[in-house]
C-alpha cells in the first residue's frame, strides 16, 4: 500500500480544528462513521495547551498523532508532509512560509496574511514552490456557488453587469477560548481579513476577471468590542465591465448570512437567506426560457449555517489531499491562482481606501 499523506494539524479549537482534522483523517470528513481516509492521516497535532492536545487526540480519533507545542519541532518531524494551519491571523503568513521551506504542502485558513507584504511574499514563496497549497475560502465549495458559476458561463444572465453581496459574519468569542485575538486589528488584520475576505471571494469566483479599482468605506462597531472598524462596504470594478458592491459586516447578525444578488443583461439571480428553503434562490434567464421564479432544488447546500462542521471543510481538506498526492497545484484555491491573487489584490486595495476616507485605488 502507498503511504499517506502524513498531516500535521496546527491549532486545537474545539470547531475549525476538529472540522479541519476530521477532514484529514476520515472519509468525507465523517466521525459517525469513522472510515479512516485512504489517502491521509493526522500524523501530528500542534498548539499551546498540552492537556487540549491530548483530549483533542483521543475526541477525534487521532490514534497516530504525536503532540507538539513547538511548530518548528513538529515542522522537523519526518512523519508530516503536510500542514494546515489554523491559528490566530498574524501567525498565518509566517507559518505557511516555514512550511513552504521545510518542503510541506499547505492548506492554510484564511486569511492568507495580515499585512500586504507578508502576503505578497507569500504568494512569490507559493509560486517557485512545486509544492501544494490551498486557502480556506470555504465558500466557494458551496453547491450553490458552483451551481450560478456554472449558469453565469453558460450565459444563462447574458453579460454580467453586477454583483451584490450583504454578508454578515458575526464574530462570536467562546466563552473558555482564548479568542479576544479576534477583536484586535493587530492580531486579526480587521474585518477584512477576519472575514469579509470571503465575500470577496465569492465576488471574485462569480466576476472572473482582474479587478480594475476598489474603493471601501467603513463604519464603527454596533454591538461588539473590536479595537477596529467591523464594517466595511467595497465597490470593485473589474476588467470585464462587472461592478460589484460587497456589504461587509463582522459585528452582528442573528446567524451567519451572505444575502447576494447578480443582473446581467438577460436574466437575474437573487439570494435570500431569510426566505424559506423553497424561495431561497429565484433567478431569471432569456437563454433557458425561464421567468423569474423561486428554484427550490437550487438552496439545498445553503451558505448560512455558521456551523464549520456542517460546512464544505471535509470536502476542501480532502481535495487538498488528493492535490498534494498527485503533486498537482490547486486550480481554483491554491496561493498561485487567480482567485487567490486577485481577491488579494482587493483586500489591500479595499484597505488603503478605507484608511484614505474611501477614495478609488487602481490597480
Ligand atoms: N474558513 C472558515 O470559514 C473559518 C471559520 C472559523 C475560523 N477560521 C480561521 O481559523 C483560524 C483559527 O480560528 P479559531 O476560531 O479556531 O481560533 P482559536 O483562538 O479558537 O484557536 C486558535 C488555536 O491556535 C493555537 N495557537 C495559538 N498560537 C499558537 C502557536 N504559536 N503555535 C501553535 N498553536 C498556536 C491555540 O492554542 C488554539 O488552539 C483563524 O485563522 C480563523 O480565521 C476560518
């Protein structure tokens, strides 16, 4: 038999990690059933606190992993080909570099990086690296995405003339958890990186083309503590003529939600999280003969659950997998790809506008 693709986990939050490990060493990503994946093994876990580390080992299952404190000494170990990161933002750019040099594949959570610099040498790194990576831009898996991406290139909307995405994503602080860090720019990045990056890549995955200027304004804390702004609206203008706007919003919400809407020139799409099930998705296409009504069928993989476990994180852990095995980059979220480099692009553009009072910055 082959040897798997031996994985070091490093952070141990009871939810991303677990999701992230269970990914790594279960088929689909299924505890219940407990079918060990054929192609990785969590050969490694990583973070502060040793007693978690333990009770995480034995809660997930994670017979063969060794216990580190030290991400250097688990980078050392012969046993890891591959790492997924899920520690606090400001750790994120330098561990992946590290990785990167010891020769690792890496599946990094987003955000790529806190400050545009590290970003970019990261990117550079990724890029001279035969070596696999992929960002957690979870959303993109989503059915539902890959569903209107599909309908946008059939020309099912005609030319595209504009996206809107409402996202919120309310950062929730666990109660035991050390995870004020996510309150503070400094260790966070702010709300851009913390999480509207991801509407950002769903604008970016549904636009595709090169983002041409990006302005944002922001706006200060309703209901939550954070040493920055938590509200940030972008309007992005891309190369192929498409204008979106993305209303960013990490405060409050009752649950995570991405509201989100597209025109083009013959038909549209409309996105509401709000409605039931049935009446979630509504879209309008000349092409398909098709008036504006709801598509039931089109809301099942829905973007609103908040629950990571219930999310794509098994299925975007085992096509890393399957990626790094083959040797292969990552087309769609590896650091190299376009989807990557430009929702990159933006986010450090969307900062500089916000920190000039909103002005246009080219790119
Ligand atoms: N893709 C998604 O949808 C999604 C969802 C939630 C969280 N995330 C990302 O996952 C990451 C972790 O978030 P979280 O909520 O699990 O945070 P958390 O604070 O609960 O957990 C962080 C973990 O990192 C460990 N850690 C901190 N410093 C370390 C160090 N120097 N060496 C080794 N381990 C260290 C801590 O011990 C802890 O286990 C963040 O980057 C966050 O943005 C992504």
């Amino acid at each position: 038999m082959t040897k798997k693709l031996g994985i070091g986990l490093v952070g141990a939050s009871g939810w991303m990690a677990g999701a992230l490990a269970a990914g790594a060493e279960y088929l689909d990503g299924d505890l219940e059933k407990a079918v060990k994946h054929p192609h990785s093994v969590v050969t490694a876990l990583c973070a502060r606190n040793q007693e978690i580390l333990k009770e995480r080992k034995q809660l997930w299952g994670l017979d063969q992993a060794e216990l580190f404190s030290d991400y250097d000494e688990m980078l050392a170990s012969p046993h890891v080909d591959a790492v997924i990161i899920a520690v606090p933002n400001h750790l994120h750019a330098g561990f992946a570099l590290k990785a990167l040099e010891a020769g690792k594949h890496v599946f990094l959570e987003k955000p790529l990086a806190i400050h545009p610099k590290e970003s970019a040498a990261l990117l550079k790194a990724a890029a001279a690296s035969p070596l696999t990576t992929k960002v957690d831009y979870i959303l993109v898996h989503y059915d539902e995405q890959q569903k209107l991406h599909g309908l946008i290139k059939q020309g099912a909307f005609g030319q595209l003339a504009s996206t809107h995405f409402t996202y919120r994503h309310p950062i929730q602080i666990g109660e035991s958890a050390d995870q004020q860090w996510k309150l503070s720019k400094e260790i966070s990045g702010g709300a851009i990186p913390m999480g509207i990056c991801h509407a950002i890549s769903l604008t970016v995955y549904q636009a595709d083309s090169d983002p041409v200027d990006v302005s944002c304004k922001s706006a200060p804390a309703l209901c939550r503590e954070f040493d920055y702004a938590p509200r940030q609206d972008l309007i992005i203008t891309f190369a192929n003529g498409v204008v979106s706007v993305v209303q960013g919003n990490i405060d409050f919400a009752e649950k995570y939600d991405a509201r989100h809407n597209l025109c083009g020139t013959e038909g549209q799409f409309d996105y509401v999280p709000y409605n039931p099930r049935e009446s979630r998705a509504m879209w309008s296409s000349q092409s398909m003969n098709r008036d504006y009504a709801p598509d039931p069928d089109f809301a099942n993989d829905h973007l609103d659950s908040g629950d990571v476990w219930e999310h794509q994180c098994a299925s975007t852990v085992n096509e890393f997998v399957e990626n790094a095995v083959k040797g292969i980059k990552d087309p769609l979220l590896g650091f190299e790809s376009p989807l990557v480099q430009r929702t990159e692009a933006i986010i450090w553009a969307a900062e500089r506008s916000a920190a000039a009072g909103g002005d246009r910055i080219q790119l």
